[in-house]
C-alpha cells in the first residue's frame, strides 16, 4: 500500500517523513519525490518476539512518498501541482500534513499560520486538479462517440458520470456526491481521483502542542485528525533505544506521534493485520479489512490456498493471557476455522493445507 505525503510549503511535511522513514532528505528533496518503505509499529510483535525468538521478525510496511510542498501564490504552483499529480493517482492514501506551529525562522504560508485555512486550499486546489483530469476525460469521450466502437454505451454511461462529476466540482461538493453506485465508482476507479482516496490530516505541532484541538469545518467526519510534531519525532528518530526512552520519559510521552501517525495511516489504509509465528519467524501481514481466511492464505503463499484444509487460529491476547500455545490448547482457546471465516485484526494463524 501506497500513501502520498503532501503538503503547502513550510509545513514540515519533509520533516515529518524523515521522521517516519529514517531517511534524510537533501535539497533536491525540494523538486523531486521522495520514497521510502515505512515499517508499522505494532507492540504485538515485539512480545510475540520475546516469547518465540524467531530467525526474523517481519512488520507489516506502508510505502510512503514524500511529495514537494504546494506553493498555489503563483499560477507555477497549480502547473507544478499539476505535474505531480499523474505519480500521486497511483497511491492509496492521501496524507495532508497541515502546519500548527510558530517559528519565526521558517516563513509561514500567506504570511500566517492558520491550520484550517491551508486545509481548505489544499482541499480546494486538489479539487482543482482532478477538475483538470474530468474537463480532459470529458473531451476524449465526446470525440470517441462520435465513432462507432464496441465499447459505445460504456463510454456514454462514464461521460454521463463524468458530466455529474464536473458539475459537483463546479459546485465546490465532493465529487462523490455525484455517484450513484458501486458501478459508477468502478468505472472512473482506474482514474485515480485525489479526492476519492482515503485521507489523513497530520497538523504539525509545536512541543507541548501535541493535545491541542484544532477546528476543520466541512471536514468530512471519516477523516481521522492527528497531532504530530515532526521537529520532535525527527530529533527522537536519531537517538539511540535507552536516549529514545528517557528523553520520551522526560517529556511524559509513551510513544513518538510518528508511531501514531503510521498506524493512523495504516487504518484508513482499511487494513488490518492477521500474525503468524514461530521460531523462523514472527510476522504481520496486511489484509483488507473483512478478508476471509482463505484469500488471507494466498497472502502467505498461493500453494497454501489452493489447498487450503483449515485455518487454526487463536487471538494475540488469549496468548498474552496464558503465555503458550499449550496453556492455550488446555483452555480450549485455539479455534479451527474454515475458508470463509473473516479474519480479525491480531488473529495468530496457522494454515493447515495439502497440495
């Protein structure tokens, strides 16, 4: 899974990322795009690992873009946004990292800083963006109806849609608001609409502003709002395990936001993680949310199945409760589950199969 870090200019997204990533970003970082494999944290796995000492422990990871900073003052920055967009379509998760801080040495969007204003026109200009992608569908479609092809009441079930799109846009709506099915939404899916992919807002705190409340009117309510502060996270990132805790200690923090802020990604990603162990190895695998346990076994390896017998499964914390598989085998706690069992966030699974 693919998710795209943007930002205006001087709202420390690049800060954030290096965060997350452990990369360093060079001044390059400024006009070109970023990338990095993102593990998630997940303390299930650190106690699974003291419990079994696999060869390796495997953490799910979130592939992460760290696009250059928005600056719409000048038409260059829509032609710029622009550009970028066609590398953005193809991520999963949008992340808009709004700036929340003071700091007079680093010059503040529009001469100020004001949260829920930069979110609007990020919101805004994105919409802009793939108003420039439905006008270009559009003009395509009405030619290609003008020749006779296979595919003729298809292209005018989309350039109706299109039309409804375009109007929404016009009408400052969502564009999701304009469709009408699961259908219509997989006929324009391929497109890649921006602003019909999940969101997360990041609002890039001061220290001690990580408790703050920030207000977003006319933020949709699905989309989860988190508190960050990349300058911090940065400085936490670099520090080895034993300064890492006692700094985090000194400043009453459990864990850094950075840590909240992949998993709060990983979330609105839709997807959960179902565990496998043993003393090869311990690891997360990252399934859609409602996967049944049998596609979650093509996910370990197709041979598994398509042979697919049974899936014996128990919970992280019936395990965490008796501390061994056999404690949990005497109470009953392991479960044989068959192909069309959905499977939960934190089931430890272990596929029985014959090929």
């Amino acid at each position: 899974m693919k998710a795209a870090i943007l930002g205006l200019s001087g709202s420390g997204k690049s800060t954030l990322f290096s965060a997350v990533s452990g990369k360093h970003i060079s001044a390059a970082g400024a006009v070109v795009i970023e990338e990095a494999i993102v593990p998630v944290p997940d303390e299930r796995l650190d106690w699974l690992t003291e419990l079994y000492k696999p060869k390796k422990t495997v953490r799910a990871t979130i592939d992460c873009l760290d696009v250059p900073g928005f600056d719409f003052t000048a038409e260059h920055g829509r032609v710029v946004a622009s550009r970028l967009a066609s590398n953005i379509r193809t991520t999963d998760l949008l992340v808009l990292v709004i700036r929340g801080f003071e700091d007079l040495s680093l010059p503040a969007y529009r001469g100020s800083v004001d949260a829920a204003r930069d979110l609007n026109e990020l919101k805004t200009e994105l919409l802009l963006v793939d108003l420039e992608l439905v006008a270009t569908r559009i003009e395509r479609l009405e030619k290609q109806l003008h020749k006779p092809t296979k595919t003729h009441s298809e292209d005018q079930a989309e350039l109706d849609l299109q039309k409804r799109l375009q109007s929404a846009i016009e009408s400052e709506k969502p564009i999701s608001t304009a469709i009408k099915s699961k259908e219509e939404l997989h006929l324009i899916k391929s497109l890649g609409f921006l602003t019909l992919k999940p969101m997360v807002v990041a609002v890039n705190v001061g220290e001690g502003g990580l408790d703050k409340k920030f207000d977003f009117p006319g933020l949709e309510k699905d989309v989860p709002v988190i508190n960050v502060c990349a300058k911090l996270d940065l400085e936490l990132s670099q520090l080895d395990a034993q300064s890492r805790k006692d700094f985090m200690a000194d400043l009453g923090m459990t864990e850094p936001a950075a840590a909240k802020f992949v998993r709060a990604c990983y979330s609105a990603l839709g997807l959960i993680s179902f565990l496998t162990v043993g003393a090869d190895e311990v690891r997360a695998w990252p399934i859609k949310q409602g996967t049944i346990a049998l596609d979650a076994a093509g996910k370990v390896h197709s041979d598994i199945r398509r042979g697919f017998i049974k899936a014996e499964t128990f919970g992280y914390n019936d395990i965490k409760e008796f501390s061994s598989e056999k404690a949990l085998k005497a109470a009953g706690k392991i479960r044989l589950e068959g192909k069309e069992y959905v499977v939960r966030d934190g089931d430890i699974i272990d596929f029985k199969f014959n090929v």
